[in-house]
C-alpha cells in the first residue's frame, strides 16, 4: 500500500522509503539530532535517522567504513535537498550515562583492542576516527564492549571535548583542530581507558582553561594520573597513550597485540629546574612555554629580543640546537620577496612557537589553529559560531595563508604546517576567484556535503544544488522579497551564488566569467546562474522564479526594434515563465541570432527612410514634370501618398 503523506504532517518520507517523524526525537548521536525512521518497505525495520548539520569532508570516504566496533551507515539519502544518514540502533546505552568501573581484562578485550583494529583499518585507508569519547561510545547491557558512534555525520574532532584531545589540537578552537591524525586518537583512546580504569574522567569539575594549565605544568599523563589508583600492569601503556609527544605514543599494532604489564620506553621530557618566567606563570618545558608565548606575546616577544629564553634553553635544559634556532628567531625579519604588509614580530612569534614545539598547531594573529581547518572555520564562521570581531579575524588569517603561502616557507615550519598551508593555496588558486568570493567558495569547494550557509536557508541543512533551487522557488513571494530588492540585489544572496557556482564548477561549467558577471545587473547574472544550475542539476519547474523575473525581463525587450517581434516575444516570456524553464526563458530574449536579424532589418528600414525622405527633397525641383505627367496619366497623387504610407509603416515598425 502506498504512503499519502499530507502537506501538514509531522512525517518526513526519504527516498520513498524511510517514514521519520519528527515529533518523536531521540538521544543525539554522533552530535546529530536523531530521530526513528521506520522502513516502509520492510515490516517492523527501523533505524536511526541523524540530520547532520556540518559532514565531515571525508564523509564519502567514511561512510563505506565497516567494523564490527563501529556503527556502520546503512544509508544517506536526501529530502528536500538536505541530507540524511541512516543507521542502526546502538547496543545500549552510551558511556556519558554511567562509566562504570572496568577490570583491566575487561578494557583490553572490550576497549582496547577492537578500537585499535578499528583505528589501524581507518588508518590504511587514509582516514581518522576523532569521536573517541563517552557520549559517542556504547555498551550493550552487561557486556563489557565498547561501539563507536557512526564516522563522519560530524566534521573532525569538532565535538571532542578538551579532555580528550592531546595537546596539539586542545588548545585550538574545536572548528580549527583539522582531521588530525591516528596518534590523536590513540591519545582519546588513551584517556578513555584511564576513565574506565577509575570510573570517573580524570580532573573532573575542571574547566578547560584550569585543565589545560595542568596539562601544561605537568604534562598530560601526569595531569590525568595522578591521586588515582590505576591498574599496574595498565600504567606504562597509559604514559604512553597519553603522552604529549604524538611520537612516544603506540601505534595502534602495538595495542592490538598489548598483553597486561607490556612495558613501554617514552624518551622522558626532563623539566628545568629554574623556571622561566611569563605572564606571572612558571615554566619548566619548551611545550608549556610555547602556549605561554601565544597567550602573553608582548612578554614573549621581549624575552625573545632580550636572548632570555635562548639562554634558558641552553642553561637549563640543556638543548643547544634550539636555543640557537630561538636565538636566530628572535631577530625580526622576512624572507627576501615575502609580502610587506606582514608584521614582523607575527612571524617570529609563530616561528618561535614552531621551534619550541614542532608538534603544537600553528599560532597567527593571536589564533592556534591547522591550516587544513580553514575551510571548516570559515563554515562555522559564516553559520554565527563566532563573533564578529572573530570572524573578521578568521577571514583575514585565511586571506593571508591563501595569497601568501610563500611566507611560511622557511625551514623552521614545521613539515605538516607547510604541507597544509600548501595544499590550502593550491584549493584557493583552483577556485579562479578573488577576494571574499574565494574565501566564501572554500568551504563549499573541499566539502561536497556542505550545506548552504545563506542565513535565509542555514536551518534548512541544503548540500544538493537542486535543494537549493527547489527551495528558492518556494520563497520568492512578494512578502518574503520584494520586487525593489529583485531588482537591486538579485535573486540570492552571496552564499547562494558561491555555492551554485561551486557545483557548477565541480560538473566543469562555468555559467558566467567573472567580466561578464560584473557587466550584468544582479537579477540577471542570478537567473543565468539559476538556469545554468537547472539544466545541470533539477529538471523540474521554477515557475515562480520565472514569473518574479517577468517584469524585468520584459525590459530587456528594448533592445529590439521591432514592435511585432517585440510583441510576440512579450507573448512567449509569459508562457515560458509559466513553464518554469529559465534556460528558454532567458532565450527568447538573450537570442543573438534574433536580434541581429533584427538590427539588420532596422537599418534596412532606416535606409529605406532616408531613400524616401531623399525622394520627398527632390520632388520640388521635378514638380513640373510630376505634374505634367499626373495630368497626363493621373498618377501623381498615387505615388505620394504611396511614399508617405510606406515611411509611416516602416517607422511605427522600427522607430516606436
């Protein structure tokens, strides 16, 4: 039996297939509003549906993954061009509902080892997991086996709480820690187990700012371990899994195979036992120092300049190769070539911070961040994440790495740093676009699953350009946008436009060049997007549109000559906008052939005029011949009304 669903349902039917009712809502899971979806096709099959918001860039990739440890994606599908994952039920419960206090047996057969092999899976093929945490994990009652939440309905380690993430990308704002890598997640692993093995996450009722302080002072193992009670033979595993270093950390081979008391070696980070010190804090390690230089860099900068920090470098630790490369920091300078605007001390903020630690994020313009996060900053940016002095910020960071790459190629970058600000001016230059509108395609370009970040449709999560267009169709009436803001704005708004354009582009069409875009009113260069769009990617009517475009195309109308060609072509707009076809649409008028034709004949007509005006001056110096010959053969008056009934034809054709 078919399903009727009714215009003022609660009921959403994806792909003809999956009934959700949105009035029933569950527990969010993979950070997505969920919901039940029945399967209409099968009796009594149900599944999750999630309502992913910000997918992952990977999520093509990622959801094909298949572990027995992780909740795999049955389905995506779209509704009204936002998508939709299917998946199945979890287990049980997740962990955020209770931890539970594990044996050491229980969390290397039922944690440990099925993520690693999960984890080592996903890092063949190229990819992270960055979900590792309770409200993302799931036990079936009275098991003890953990199953992941589903991959990539969330972009990377967005979600992740500070606790959970290692240095490197925990001090960042969750939109900057990039896709980070397998060490990253062996890192969550790690403090997943040590939560596991004391029923309780460590510095619990800390805030992130107190927990970062400790992790800093400390180091991360040290922070999270001690006063707790954890399992010998689990001990030097967890110092490895939570070291700060992402190269002491174990591969996930390594804990696959683990076996109680495995012992672990992790080159030691020997502190100073002279603390230097920075905005009021004491230091002992180069990492702490390096976060403590972005939060206080006027102090930083001073001690730099003053060779302080070079000289504690040498003294205290003991570390001669970075002390000279501090030393050679400290002096404000570019490279040859490098783009003037830039501030020095900005540099040699951010080199000197690559130096003490090769592994932390970039620092620039008072932001830690992974250049390959710009394109998701730049999203969330636009989605309101952030205030508008941030955005401006983020904005301007994004501009320079995109435009001056060259900048930040200097030995002392750290590899991954120059790798990904690379690969980001590569995607920028590949855009062809300039300015903001390159900032705003971005996004759009390195996420297919990006939906459209247009204010006027954010909540509506469209990712598929025919969505879009569906969408616009349905919200052009006269109260939603007025005919004076058609007619100076256009039909979209920027982000609509950056986003059919970077579809366009990824099928290789380019409906505009920029210098035809900027010679064409908005209203105009929006429908030759729209029809671009609508021939490429929907097929169905954009009736409304077309008629809200009536009015203005009727005024391209002008430009031909004829008045019965002008006539029939006003006939057949009318019945081309009720038709909904924008690329005939836009034919009938933008019709070169036609109108060439037209002008043709308009200056045959125009040379006509002059021919007959040319006989009328004549006609004086010959009147006595005329009139000889119209007495003669009674044709005179003939031939003069004649001349002026075919001037006034012509005219009212041509010159009206």
């Amino acid at each position: 039996m078919d399903y009727i669903q009714g215009d003022d349902s609660p009921e959403l039917l994806i792909a003809d297939r999956y009934l959700v009712n949105t009035t029933q809502k569950q527990s969010m899971i993979g950070g997505c509003p969920t919901w039940v979806a029945q399967d209409i096709t099968a009796t009594g099959s149900t599944w999750l549906a999630l309502a992913p918001s910000m997918p992952s860039p990977r999520f093509s990739e990622l959801m094909f993954f298949r572990h027995e440890s992780v909740i795999g994606l049955h389905a995506h599908e779209y509704h009204n061009g936002a998508l939709w994952v299917l998946c199945a039920h979890p287990p049980g419960p997740s962990l955020a509902e209770g931890l539970g206090l594990w044996s050491e047996s229980q969390i290397i057969d039922g944690v440990i080892r099925p993520m690693a092999d999960a984890l080592e899976k996903l890092d063949t093929a190229g990819l992270t997991c960055r979900g590792i945490r309770p409200e993302n994990l799931f036990v079936g009652q009275g098991l003890h086996k953990v199953v992941l939440g589903p991959l990539g309905v969330a972009a990377g380690a967005t979600l992740q709480p500070v606790l959970f993430e290692p240095l490197c990308s925990a001090a960042c704002h969750p939109t900057a820690r990039g896709v980070g890598t397998i060490a990253c997640d062996v890192f969550s692993l790690g403090v997943l187990v040590l939560s596991l093995c004391i029923g309780e996450l460590p510095l619990k009722g800390l805030s992130d700012v107190e927990i970062l302080r400790r992790r800093f002072e400390l180091g991360s193992a040290t922070a999270y371990m001690q006063g707790h009670n954890v399992p010998a033979g689990l001990v030097s595993l967890l110092e490895a899994m939570l070291s700060d270093a992402p190269e002491n950390r174990p591969g996930p081979s390594d804990l696959i195979t683990i076996a109680p008391s495995k012992l672990f070696s992790l080159r030691a980070e020997i502190p100073a036992r002279t603390p230097l010190m920075i905005g009021g804090v004491e230091v002992r390690t180069p990492r702490a120092l390096a976060w403590y230089g972005g939060k206080y860099q006027n102090e930083f900068l001073s001690l730099l300049q003053r060779k302080i920090i070079s000289q504690w470098l040498h003294r205290e630790l003991e570390l001669s190769v970075m002390s000279s490369l501090i030393e050679q920091a400290g002096v404000a300078f570019l490279p040859s070539g490098a783009n003037k605007a830039v501030d020095p001390t900005t540099m040699v903020v951010t080199r000197a911070i690559a130096i003490l630690d090769p592994a932390a994020p970039m620092f620039w313009a008072g932001r830690w961040f992974w250049p390959e996060a710009i394109p998701q900053m730049l999203a969330h940016a636009e989605a309101g994440a952030f205030q508008p002095d941030e955005q401006r910020n983020i904005r301007g960071i994004a501009s320079f790495l995109m435009t001056s790459p060259e900048v930040f190629d200097a030995p002392t970058l750290p590899a991954l740093q120059a790798t990904q600000i690379g690969a980001l001016a590569v995607a920028a230059r590949r855009t062809g676009a300039k300015g903001m509108e390159q900032l705003r395609r971005l996004p759009y370009d390195m996420n297919v699953y990006q939906p459209c970040l247009s204010s006027r449709c954010l909540k509506e999560r469209i990712s598929l350009s025919a969505g879009l267009l569906q969408w616009l169709n349905g919200h052009l009436s006269e109260e939603e946008v007025s005919a004076e803001d058609i007619g100076r704005s256009g039909f979209m708004d920027d982000q609509m436009r950056t986003f059919l354009e970077s579809h366009c582009a990824r099928q290789g069409i380019v409906p505009l060049a920029q210098s035809q875009k900027a010679g064409l009113p908005s209203w105009l260069a929006d429908l030759t997007l729209l029809a671009a769009a609508q021939r490429r990617f929907d097929k169905d009517a954009l009736s409304s549109i077309a008629k809200r475009a009536l009015p203005l195309l009727e005024t391209e109308l002008k430009q031909w000559r004829s008045r019965t060609a002008r006539a029939k072509r006003r006939a057949k707009l009318s019945q081309l906008a009720e038709a909904g076809n924008l690329t005939r649409f836009l034919d009938n008028v933008n019709d070169p052939a036609g109108l060439q034709k037209d002008r043709k004949m308009a200056r045959q007509a125009e040379v006509e005029i002059a021919h007959l005006e040319q006989i009328l001056e004549d006609e004086p110096n010959r009147k006595a011949v005329h009139e000889k010959q119209a007495r003669n053969a009674g044709e005179f008056f003939s031939l003069l009304v004649g001349i002026v009934v075919s001037m006034a034809s012509i005219w009212l054709e041509f010159c009206q």
